[in-house]
C-alpha cells in the first residue's frame, strides 16, 4: 500500500507540479493530509482515502480535454500500479463524483468519498480558499469585483464553468454554501471556522472597497 501511495505522490507532483490555477502539487498535498485527518477521525478506510485524494485532479476536467478523458488518464494509472480491482472501482467511483459542477454533485455513496470530498471543499474554505480563488479568478481571467455582475443564484454545470463571475461572487456562488454541505461530523468542524475567516475577510472587502476602512 505504501509503495502504491508513494507513486500516487510522484505521478501527481509530475502532472500537477506547476499547475498555475490553484490546484497544483501543493493543493493535493493539503487535501491529502485532510482526508487523512477525516479518515482517522471517521474510521474510514485510510488507504482509499489517501490515494483517491492524490489522485483526484488528475481526472479535473478543466484540466483534461473532458471529464471522460481525465477518468481514463486515472484508469490507466491504477491498473499499470496494480491497485486492487475493489480500490480502484472506489477511487474511480469517487473521483467522479465529488465535484461540485454548479452545485450539481452527486451523493457520496461511501464513508471515503464523503471524506475525501470534505477534504476537497475545505481546501477551497478558509485563508487558503480565499487566496486560491484569486489565484483561480486570476488565471481565466475574471475580474476580483464588478458591483455590475450579480451573483447567480442557480447554475449548470456548464454556466457554472463558462459564464460570468468574478472572484468575490464566488464566494457567494458557491464557497459560503459548503460548510452546510459537508458529509462528516469532523469536516463539519473544520469548515465552521474557515467558513467565518470568508465572512471576516468580506466584510473587510466592503468596507474597503468603498473608502470606509
């Protein structure tokens, strides 16, 4: 299992190592180290966890040609390392499953899922998830604020993915909806405090913004 996990790291620091919109090297390493954390705290399968973990935005579909095409890029490196067929039915199974896409994410229908999923969202919460979401604005080009642009209340995947924002809309697009939408009791935990560093850091934005600060 180490040995497996080991290559997981390697093939992820390889693929995602200079990634530059936020969900590089360092981003899986974080979520890595959550899950880790949920898994211990929740009794959910360590080794699942950790390697779905690693492995997760190797099949991101912004980072793929298409969500299918990042799916089978996972495929084909679990069964050149000889991942057990159970695991990677799992992983495969997870991976699939656990982004947001508008809001439109499926049900986990695993313990590890819904930990590996938590450990996702919370890298997008909190001091971190402010600074990646700037990153991210950043890098497909959206502006940090337009009082013009008004936050949408309901998206498909596709206008979640393609239409208009800005970063500080999308913390109302999607990041202040994630603490309600964590699956474990720990995750739970966890996201309460990141979930007030946004709120703190908005309400500063405002307040700046507008001369008063």
């Amino acid at each position: 299992m180490n040995k497996i996990l080991e290559a997981a790291e390697n093939y992820a620091k390889a693929v995602l190592g200079y990634e530059g919109s936020g969900h590089d090297w360092w981003h899986i390493y974080r979520v890595n180290k959550l899950a880790c954390s949920i898994a211990r705290e929740e009794g959910a399968n360590l080794f699942i966890c950790s390697l779905a973990a690693l492995l997760h935005d190797i099949a991101d579909e912004k980072l793929n040609g298409s969500e299918e095409e990042g799916l089978q890029k996972v495929e084909r490196w679990l069964k050149e390392n000889d991942v057990p067929a159970h695991v990677s039915t799992e992983v495969l199974n997870i991976i699939s499953t656990m982004s947001y896409k508008g809001g439109n994410t499926g049900l986990m229908s695993s313990l590890e899922g819904k930990v590996v999923q938590d450990a996702d969202r919370l890298d997008a919460i909190g001091a971190i998830g402010i600074a990646r979401t700037f990153v991210y604005s950043g890098h497909i080009g959206q502006l940090i604020y337009d009082p013009d642009i008004m936050v949408r209340s309901s998206m498909t995947k596709d206008e979640y993915r393609n239409g208009t924002s800005t970063a500080v809309n999308h913390f109302y697009e999607k990041l202040l909806k994630l603490k309600s939408r964590m699956n474990t009791e720990y995750g739970k935990k966890l996201a309460a405090r990141r979930h007030e560093e946004m709120e703190h850091f908005l309400g500063v934005f405002f307040e700046e913004w507008e001369g008063r600060r």
